[in-house]
C-alpha cells in the first residue's frame, strides 16, 4: 500500500494560529473536508483521512453544511461494512 507525503513549509506551520499539538489533526481533517466536498474522496476514504468515523465526518459535514454526496462508491462501502459487520 502506498502512502503520500505531503510538506507543509515551517513557515505555513509556524504561521497557523492553532496550538502544535492540533496542526496535523486539523490539517487532515479539513483536507478531508475539502476532498469531500469536491468529489475526490468517498466518505469513507474521507474519514479514514481524517481519523474519524464515518459517523463523526458525517457530524462535522452537517456542522458546516457540506452537501452529503452518496453514489456508488458510498453503497459499495456501506454494503461492505454490513457484510463485515
């Protein structure tokens, strides 16, 4: 399986106004957002972005009222995790 690497300059990082501790969580969470909302990534791969449940992405989606996109991709995952379940 591959992973991505993404680099965030010291500067941007420095310049976040968040406590160090909460930079990457957050930047992994409104990257998973962004994704999302434009379609890149399913839900699932969304919230497995982001460290969260599908149940809590979906929480914080309706916080934000970010459109809810289900399609193929969503059925197939949702069909998976009831037969694993």
């Amino acid at each position: 399986m591959k992973s991505l690497v993404l680099e965030i300059p010291g500067k941007v990082a420095d310049a976040m106004r968040l406590p160090d501790g909460e930079k990457s969580e957050r930047l992994h969470l409104e990257l998973a957002i962004s994704l999302y909302a434009q379609g890149i990534l399913g839900l699932g791969m969304a919230a497995q972005l982001a460290h969260l449940t599908r149940a809590e992405l979906n929480r914080v989606l309706a916080q934000r009222q970010v459109p809810i996109h289900y399609g193929a991709e969503e059925l197939a995952e949702d069909l998976a995790h009831g037969r694993s379940h």
